[in-house]
C-alpha cells in the first residue's frame, strides 16, 4: 500500500473547509473522493464544517500503516482490488477516523481516535462462496443402518437380524447449492449425485441363497467373524434446506427432502477361520433386491460443528414375495 502524504491529504480537507457549504439539517451528510495517483482512491464523509477543522492534523500515514500491517498479520492472498472508506467524526476539537478496506477476502477497518490518541484495528475474512447464489462441494455421510418391519424394529427371533454397529452407512456426494431469494436469503436448494454403500451385518450364522424364485437364510456351524450383504447404490438427492451459514460464521442448518437411486452393484462377504486359517468367500449377487429405491432424507445441524442426517428408504429393500416382506432400510449419523 502506498504512503499517503498527510500535509497534502490535511490540505485538501482545509480547503474543503473554507469553502461555503449549503444549510445543513441535523441529517445533513457529503462525500468527497479523492484520487491520489493511478492506484489509490480515498472517499471521505463528513457531516459538517467543524468536523473537517478537526480533521487537519489528523496522521493518516500512521493510519495506513496499521492497516497494511493488519493485512499482512491476516496473511491475506493478494487482492484483485481494494476499496478504502474514510469516515471523519469529532465534537470540540476530537477527531475520528475509520478506514474500512474491503476485498474479495478481507474486511479490514482500522478507528483512530484522536482524543483518546489510539488506533484499533479488526479483520474480518470473508469467504466468498457465501458471495455466489449457487455453491459447490463434497459431502461425506458416515452412520449406521437398521431394518424397519412396518415402522418397527426387527424381532430379535428373526435369523437376518442385524448387528447395530456392525452395519454401517457409507456415502460420498457431490452437490450444488443455490440460493433461494435474495443475497440475506438463508433458503437454498440443495441437489447432487451420490454414492452409497449400505452394509448389513448379520447377527447369526446364516448363508444367503436364491433358491424357488425366494430369497432363503440359512443358518450354518461356521462362526462368521464378519457376515454382511452390501448394496451399492447411485442416487440423486433434492432438499429445500435453511442455511445460516451465509451471514454466520457458525450458522444453523436445517434441510428436509428426498432422494431416488438405482442399485448399481450388490454382493455378500463372510469371513471365518477354518483349521486355523482365515477364510473369505464373496459371492457377487442381487439377491432379489429392488433396483430402484427412493426415500426421504433430513440434516441437522451448526455449520463447522457438527451436522446429523438421517435417511428412510420408503420402497422395501427386497422385491415383493422374494425376501422378507416389508423390509425398509433407515440410515443415519454424522455429515462431514
């Protein structure tokens, strides 16, 4: 940033000051720009004439100095442009200056007040994808999974009962985010493609099979160390959401839709040991499960804490008359 005489800014202002002003009323406010160069434009405001008789001896290398010092404690990335705001107050010979730089990355303001004969300075970084009204990212779900049976949970006296923290949910998405409404609006859109792996881990020993046009779990004298059927799934995700994150720091998000996907691959894996050695079986099948899924999804949370999901596959998970009936998968935890 470059040094800015103050003799010649104090001038300026003096002259100003002598010059005949208008009436002014109790609201009465007047702008000056002033240019200094090809790379330095300065807009002072003023409300009247005894402010700007105050303001001569006012040391704005000293005030532009903190201010670039700020900038370079914030570790700021350069800046494809920069905007300074003076704003000149004073009653009975006191005089204050505040100096806000505005960029794409940074909000700085630096207050000099000549009667206390101090300068604070404060930075706030902006983060300029709160700026646009359509955003992009990645989103990493990680939760668990359980079977609901008409809204129910799955009787312990059924063989394909799950392990509750065995069976995890796994799932990558890329989204877009467009706001809804005006630059302050927290509505936004929320719509992207995701990839999900659902795993199912069993509680008892039971071996998968298609056999008679159904779906059969058998149960086996192997001790299964890991015994799990996993669908794979591709989905396109639609939620209407509230986002505070825009205009907070750690602003509160709230979002309720729904989703429709396609089973892209499905298979099941076993793991046991056998005369002492570790065995493994993988049998890739689709184990009469529906191609086609679709459901409703909701997030909860504080941006950069933490945020909660929470999914419900409203089509069972296994054809009609093929596997156990009426089976639904529900899905929830942590959103990265």
């Amino acid at each position: 940033m470059k040094t800015i005489k103050s003799t010649y800014i104090a001038c300026l202002l003096g002259c100003m000051a002598s010059a005949p002003l208008l009436a002014q009323g109790p609201d009465f406010q007047d702008t000056l720009q002033l240019s200094l160069g090809d790379s330095i434009k300065l807009q002072v405001v003023y409300k009247d004439r005894q402010v700007l008789e105050n303001s001569k001896s006012l040391d704005l290398n000293q005030i532009l100095e903190q201010v670039n010092q700020n900038i370079e404690k914030q570790q700021v990335p350069p800046r494809k442009s920069t905007r300074l705001s003076f704003t000149i107050d004073g009653k009975e010979g006191d005089s204050i200056v505040s100096i806000i730089e505005v960029s794409e990355e940074s909000i700085v303001t630096t207050t000099s007040d000549y009667a206390e004969n101090s300068i604070k300075s404060d930075t706030v970084i902006r983060n300029p994808k709160h700026q646009k009204r359509t955003r992009d990212g990645f989103t990493i779900d990680l939760g668990l999974n359980t079977f609901l049976n008409n809204g129910s949970t799955v009787s312990g006296s059924e063989n394909y009962k799950l392990r509750p923290w065995g069976s995890r949910y796994v799932s990558i998405e890329y989204h877009m985010k467009t706001r809804i409404g005006g630059k302050k609006s927290p509505l936004y859109l929320s719509y992207g493609l995701e990839l999900a792996w659902n795993n199912f881990m069993f509680q008892e020993d039971v071996n998968l099979a298609r056999q008679g046009g159904k779906l059969t779990f058998t149960e086996t004298d192997r001790n299964f160390t890991r015994n799990k059927l996993v669908a794979n799934y591709l989905s396109i995700p639609i939620m209407p959401m509230i986002d505070f994150s825009s205009t907070k720091k750690r602003g509160f998000i709230f979002g309720i839709g729904g989703f429709a996907g396609y089973r892209i691959n499905s298979w099941t894996k076993q793991a046991y040991f056998e005369d002492g050695n570790k065995s493994k079986n993988k049998d890739r099948d689709g184990f009469y499960l529906n191609d086609f899924r679709y459901g409703l999804m909701a997030v909860i949370g504080v941006e950069d804490m933490v945020t909660l999901f929470v999914k419900y596959d409203l089509n069972p998970l296994f054809e009609a008359n093929r596997g156990p009936a009426d089976l639904n998968t529900l899905s929830f935890g942590i959103r990265l």
